[in-house]
C-alpha cells in the first residue's frame, strides 16, 4: 500500500477502522495533527505518518461525531427539528436588541 500525503482537510482510516481528519501541518516541527471522529485530538510525526496502514476516504456524511453538540442543538426556536445541512450560521450570532 502507497503512502498517503497527509492533507489538511482530508479524511483518512488506519487499520483498526478510526476515523480522523488531518487538521494542521507543522512544517517547523515536522508533525501532523490529527482529530479522530470522536473529536480527539492526536499528532504524529512525519517519520511516524509513513508507518501507519491508512487510506484516505471521503468525509463521513455525519461528520457531527466531532463537534461537541447536544441534541437541543437539531431543534429550532419552535420545537421542530432541523434536518442536517440546513442551519442558518446566521442564526448563532447574538443579535442586537
């Protein structure tokens, strides 16, 4: 199996079926940060990159495993759930009254 480049944004498996996505390239340090699907944060060597077994594969669709939020988080100011996509970013700033 080829080396994978790591690649800031992209999504890669190990061996033993972990998520994680690549999230910061130190060229000074020579390491990788990595966040697991789970939200771990984790960094490696460029010398110990090579030696993982990954692939790269496509961002998870519920890449919400990740980001620290609460079920109340799906729910508009009604009560109805929104489904996934579709938030308004707009509607998490504080609004001046």
């Amino acid at each position: 199996m080829a080396v994978a480049y790591p690649v800031i944004g992209s999504w890669y498996r190990r061996s033993n079926g972990a998520l994680f996505e690549v999230v910061a390239l130190d060229e000074d340090d020579r390491t990788i940060e990595l966040q697991f699907f789970d939200g771990t944060i984790d960094e490696v060597d460029f010398e110990a990159w090579q030696q993982l077994l990954i692939e790269k594969v496509d961002a998870p669709e519920d890449w919400s495993g990740s980001v620290d939020m609460d079920p109340e988080d799906f729910v508009d100011t009604d009560g109805k759930e929104i489904p996934l996509g579709f938030h308004n970013p707009l509607d998490f700033l504080d609004k001046a009254e």
